[in-house]
C-alpha cells in the first residue's frame, strides 16, 4: 500500500492486487483447486462434523442441518461424562498406552545403539534389511500370525506342553492382552523406528569420540558421555511426537484382538468409538467420546512440550 | 587403554552383539517361514503339531481351495483398489505439492496453513464415515480411495523434493510460453522420480494393507478386498462353506482351518516379500527425507 501513498481510490489498491496476483497465479490456483477440494471435503467439513457432539443427529438434514441437542447442546457430553464404561475405556486407553510407551519407546533406540557398534557394515546392513521387514506387513497378518502362533495349538504352546507346563490361553485371557498387543507393536516396529536413530547417530562428531578416548573413556563411557547426548535432542523430539499419539492406540490392531473375555482391558477409547458410533449408529453420542480423546492428547502434547522446552530447550514449538 | 578398544571385555561384546542380532533377524523371519511350512503341510500333521523347522506330508491343497473359493476375486479387488488409489494419491499429491513449493505464489501462505492444520487435527471416524456416506460413496471403490487422496506427510516430502529444483529452470520454460501445468508434468515430475518413487512405494503399500477403511465403508462382499478376507477368516474360521466343502470333499483333513488360515496369510503378504528386497533402500530414503530434525 506505502507503495501508491497518493492513490485516490483509497480501498482499491489492496483488491487490485489481490487481482493482478490471481491472473498472474492463475495456473497455480487452477492446479491448487482440486487438492483445495479434496481438503474442504474430506477434512474440514468432517472437522466441523465435530460439533455432531453436541447435536441431534437427523440423517435426512445432515451434519450441518441437525438441530442442537438438548441441555444447550450438552447432552450427549453429559452421557458421555457420567457413564461409568466411559471411565473405564478412557482408563483402558491410558494404562494401555503408557505401559506400550514406556516399553516400545527405549527398544529402537537400543536396536540402534547395538547396531551402531557392530564392525561389519555389511552385516549391519543385512540385519536392517531383515528387521524393517514386519513394519511393511498389514495388521491383519501380523494379527493373523499371532493367533496361529500363540493359539492353543500353536507352536508356542506346543513348546510350553514339551517343557511340562501347562497351556497357556494368550489370545483370550484378559491378562495377556496387553504383553500380546505390545510384544507385536515392538516386533513390527523395531527395526523400522530405529532409522531415525541411526541417522542421528551417523550426524554424530566424530572429534568427540577421539577426545573421549584421549581422556581414557572406554566404549561403554563413550556411549554414556557422548553418543547418548548427542542423539538426546532426536530422543525428546520423538518422545513428545510419541506423547502427541498417546490416546491414538493401534484400535484397528485392537479390534482384531479383542474378544469376549479379554474386552475388559482390551476395549479403548477409539474401539468404543468404534462399536457406538459405527455398529449401533449412536453417532452423536460416539462423538462426543471421540472428542474427550482429542482434548486428552492435546493436553499430553502441550505439557511434554512445555516440560522439555523448560528442560532441555529442545520442543517442537 | 588396550583394554577398551581390544580387550577380552570388548571382544565378548562383539560376540554377544553379533549373535543377539542375528537371533533377532531369526525373530523376524520365522513367524512368516512358519506360515509357509504350515500352508504346505497336511492338515492333520500340523494338528498333531511338531511342525518347525520342514513341513510334512506335503500339500498344496490349500492354495487350489483358497483359489476354489473367491481368492481371485479379492485379490483382483486390492490390486485395482492399489493401483487406482496410488494414481490418485500421486497425481493429487503432486497438483498440491506444485503451487506449495513455488515461492511466488501469492496463495501459498494460506494453502500452507489450510493443508498444515490437518497434521494436528481431523473429524474423527464418525464425522468422516458420515461424511463418506452423506457423499454417496458407500459401496463403491471410491469410499476407499479419496478420503485419503492425499497423505499430508508425503505431500509435504514431495513438496521438499519440488522446491530443490532450480527456479530458473522454471523460469525459462516460463518465457518459452509454458504453463505451470506443462511445467510440472515435463520438468518438475521428471526431475523429482525418485522421491516420487519413494512415495509411490509407500502409498501403494498402505492400500494393498488397509482393511479397516473396507470394514467402514463397504457391506458387498463382491468389494471386499484381500485383507478383508483374511480378518473374516481369523474372525470367523473357515472363509465361506463352499471352500469347506471343496476342501472336505478332496482328503478330509488335509486342509483345516489352521493351514487354510496361514496360507490365506501367505498369498497376502507374498507381493509384499517380493518386491520388498529390492525397493527397500527407497523406503528408508523416505523416512530420512521425512524425518523432522536429525
């Protein structure tokens, strides 16, 4: 605008440039449009779908055309607040993911540290080549190997009877849920979630190491004052990514797991989500569920980033 | 000092290290050899149990009573599902990743925002399934192809690699008189193969493994891809009764459940295994070309 101080027509110069730009971009709007589609349609009319949760969803008006529920809008929150199978998803969903992070997390950092001190980069390189594989494989299948291999005449049984012990019911009790949905998160996930880890470590000075050593720190010491250091920044990065995710359990991993017996652990928020909204068709009611989890991760990714940030100035924003 | 970087310490080190890594590959692999053994073996065999390291009694019955029943019908449905959702993603991908990458474009702030905030937020399964239904795409391939048209993430990759490209390559076939869109699909595309590459890997490999989206959106079984089949047989044992009485009626327990199960899980993720050695550096390229920091 400073560049025509002495135009007349003072609302004009901002519209004439917005003009000019659009027939100069015009191709690049043309191109843009159909992405541009694709994003009002499928993610931010069904973002505005959220406020379903407090709507009276009539299927002949749509989203948008329902009318607002009952108790200013607030019924189905208040459903969802005081029914006791809310607490206990919500609490199924919480225990699930922390036990899953605070074991899933540390194991590609540790696959990558070992590979790390191997000599031979061609047997690093085999033994990366083999442990990405499970990542590429469908839930379905590794959901699928699990129950032929830990069915009650499966291989691992079978081991367990040769040994004298007794069977062992790893797909339906309720207490080898959780170790079965984290055991198979780490053996596809491994190998594939210690690339990052590995990059970082290829980044690393060498100049530290050769001081480290000078001042007569063996392997073990290096690892502890240097190479631990030096990828911690990449460490608290996918810590807080991983805290972002921690309502978002693997639920379509889940529903193929779960069964009558074991539902009491197994059953999460997204499976309730799932089973209310989806098979019983209580849509406003499964949305509002939906909407606790969302607010439940936004509060883990703000208090980790806010923690990390106070302590090691390391945060995603 | 020659204890740490020769000594008996280190060396034991080595060994332990060697050989724990290499009973992980064995980890790794043994689950899908399992399979392959048990598909092969005779049904009762494999209920006797003792199958571990070679099949017995060997059968192929399994695949000739997948193949009797619909496999080829599945199967056609994900391969068509694949290859048409991937042209989608990377055609959609590429016509945002273009405009987003050219820094002169008066529109890219906003784009960037509007496609950003869908990194963080999203409506959620139940908005989104109504969203899919409200829009007539129950039951057709198209439920499964364009809620996803475009991975963010890998637009925005595809967006870095379109950015390296040199501006005055753009800017000349500009006064030679092309348009944004000859220049994206005669320059820009062809410079950027093998990040597309990358990409095409990594679409493609979601679709063939999806189910839950089929599970949402699709009740006709003539839709049903691969994977789904597959999740109907580990829900509801044998897939259909027509395969049951085909594989009865050949040698009564020669194939069961549990072979026909882990040979339905063989012909799933065999694409997989054999394509997989040889694109695999691609696919860590795209992680470390993804990666955040680091």
């Amino acid at each position: 605008m400073s560049a025509h101080p002495q135009t007349r027509r003072a609302g004009q110069p901002l519209l004439k440039r917005a003009f000019r730009a659009l027939k100069r971009d015009r191709w690049l709007y043309l191109i843009m449009l159909l992405p541009l589609a694709y994003y009002l349609l499928f993610w931010y009319y069904p973002m505005y779908g959220v406020t379903l949760a407090f709507k009276q969803y009539k299927p002949k008006l749509g989203i948008i055309g329902s009318p607002w529920a009952s108790q200013n809008g607030m019924k189905y929150v208040l459903q969802v607040v005081n029914d006791p199978y809310f607490w206990t998803v919500f609490k199924n969903t919480i225990v699930l993911n922390l036990e899953n992070l605070l074991i899933t997390f540390p194991a590609p950092i540790l696959l990558a540290l070992l590979l790390n001190e191997l000599a031979s980069n061609g047997y690093k390189r085999l033994v990366q080549t083999v442990t990405y594989l499970p990542h590429f494989l469908s839930t379905v299948v590794v959901v699928g190997m699990m129950n032929v291999m830990f069915n009650s005449s499966g291989i691992v049984n079978q081991a367990i009877a040769a040994l004298g012990g007794e069977k062992v019911a790893f797909l339906n009790e309720a207490r080898y849920f959780r170790p079965m949905y984290i055991g198979s998160n780490i053996w596809q996930g491994i190998g594939w979630d210690s690339i990052i880890y590995l990059s970082a470590l290829s980044g690393l000075d060498m100049e530290l190491y050769e001081a480290a050593r000078i001042d007569g720190a063996g392997r073990w010491k290096q690892t502890l004052h240097v190479t631990l250091p030096g990828i911690l920044p990449t460490i608290i990065i996918m810590l807080i990514l991983a805290m972002g995710r921690i309502m978002n359990v693997s639920y379509q991993k889940i529903l193929l797991m779960m069964t009558g017996s074991n539902q009491s652990v197994s059953d999460v928020i997204s499976t309730y989500v799932y089973r209310r909204g989806i098979t019983q068709a209580d849509f406003s009611y499964a949305t509002a569920v939906n909407l606790f989890q969302s607010l439940v991760s936004l509060l883990f990714v703000g208090v980790t980033n806010t923690i990390s940030r106070r302590t090691s100035e390391t945060s995603l924003w | 000092m020659a204890i740490r970087e020769g000594g008996a310490g280190r060396k034991a080190f080595q060994v332990f290290n060697t050989v724990f890594l290499f009973l992980l590959m064995l980890l790794c692999l043994y689950p899908l050899y399992l399979q392959l053994i048990t598909s092969i073996s005779h049904g009762l065999e494999v209920m006797k149990g003792g199958i571990i390291l070679l099949p017995r009694n060997v059968t192929f019955n399994t695949y000739t009573t997948l193949v009797r029943g619909e496999l080829f019908m599945y199967m056609r449905n994900t391969i068509v599902y694949t290859v048409v959702g991937t042209l989608v993603n990377l055609g959609m991908s590429c016509l945002c990743a273009y405009p987003l990458a050219r820094k002169t474009f008066s529109g890219r702030k906003f784009f960037t925002a509007l496609v950003t905030v869908t990194l963080f937020f999203s409506g959620g399964m139940i908005p989104m399934y109504l969203t899919v239904k409200q829009f007539g795409l129950m039951d057709t391939m198209w439920a499964l192809i364009l809620p996803g048209a475009i991975s963010t993430y890998n637009m925005i990759i595809i967006r870095t690699a379109f950015q390296s490209i040199p501006d005055s390559l753009i800017e000349s076939a500009q006064l030679d008189g092309a348009n944004d869109l000859v220049i994206l699909a005669r320059i820009v595309v062809p410079l950027s193969k093998a990040t597309l590459a990358t990409m095409l890997l990594f679409y493609a490999v979601s679709h063939w493994n999806s189910y839950f989206d089929a599970m949402l959106y699709i009740n006709k079984k003539n839709l049903y891809p691969l994977q789904i089949m597959l999740r109907n047989m580990l829900i509801g044992g044998l897939f259909n009764e027509e395969t049951a009485i085909a594989g009865a009626s050949a040698d009564s327990f020669a194939v069961t459940d549990a072979t026909l199960r882990s040979a339905a899980i063989v012909v799933t993720t065999l694409p997989i295994l054999v394509v997989y050695p040889f694109v695999q550096r691609y696919f860590v390229k795209g992680v470390m070309i993804g990666s955040v920091k680091g």
